[in-house]
C-alpha cells in the first residue's frame, strides 16, 4: 500500500467515524495526543480525542441509520517524509466542515495528530 492509499485510508476511518457515531474508530483514526480544535461559530472548541470519541459514539442514531448521504471529499494531500497534512471537506450534524488534518507516520501506520476545523455552512 502506497503511503498516499494508508492516507486515504485513515481519513475514511475517521470519516466512517462519525458517519457511523463509532468512538472506537475514532481510536483507530487519531493518535491517542492528538487535539481537535476549531470554531462553532465564535466559540473555539478544543477537544481531547477521549473527547471526540465520546462525542461521535453519542450521537444517535447515525447518520448512516437516519439515511443521510455520505460526503467526503479529499481536497488535497502533502506527504513529506513521515509527516503528512490533508484538507477534506465532510458532512457532519447537518453542517459541512473542512478539516486541516496532519498527519504523522508511526509503526508503518498513518494516524493523525491534530484536526483543525471550519464550518462552511
């Protein structure tokens, strides 16, 4: 697997994630350092990722069980030898998010380390 495909298939997990309001993808998805930062409306978040798991295991039902149509879109990613940054745009509790997520490479394993967020709409 190229490091490009583990990339991909990181952010499907952390995607899935919250599609799915499962915590323990979360876990698989994000470095157990990682931070979430970003601002809900003028209010800035900051989330550890026991947090965030938390938080996407909470919601219920899914979005997957309410019929909600999946949206991620890959905008961009930049590896740089064992550290990685990716912008996505996601569908997530009605809003559409973009996401700055750096990545590192650890034990052959893609995991992110922090997730800057904006609401687009």
């Amino acid at each position: 697997m190229t490091d490009e495909q583990a990339i991909a298939k990181t952010i499907q997990t952390y995607f899935d994630s919250m599609f799915l309001s499962d915590g323990d993808k979360v876990h698989q998805a994000f470095h157990p350092n990682a931070k979430i930062t970003g601002y809900m409306g003028t209010n800035l978040l900051e989330q550890t990722v026991d947090e965030f798991a938390s938080f996407v295991g909470d919601q219920s039902p899914s979005a997957k069980d309410k019929g909600e149509s999946p949206l991620l879109e890959t905008l961009y990613v930049d590896i740089s030898g064992n550290t990685a940054v990716a912008k996505v745009r996601d569908g997530y509790l009605g809003m559409v998010f973009v996401d700055t997520l750096s990545l590192l490479q650890l034990d052959g394993q893609w995991v992110i380390y922090n997730k800057l967020f904006y609401v687009e709409r």
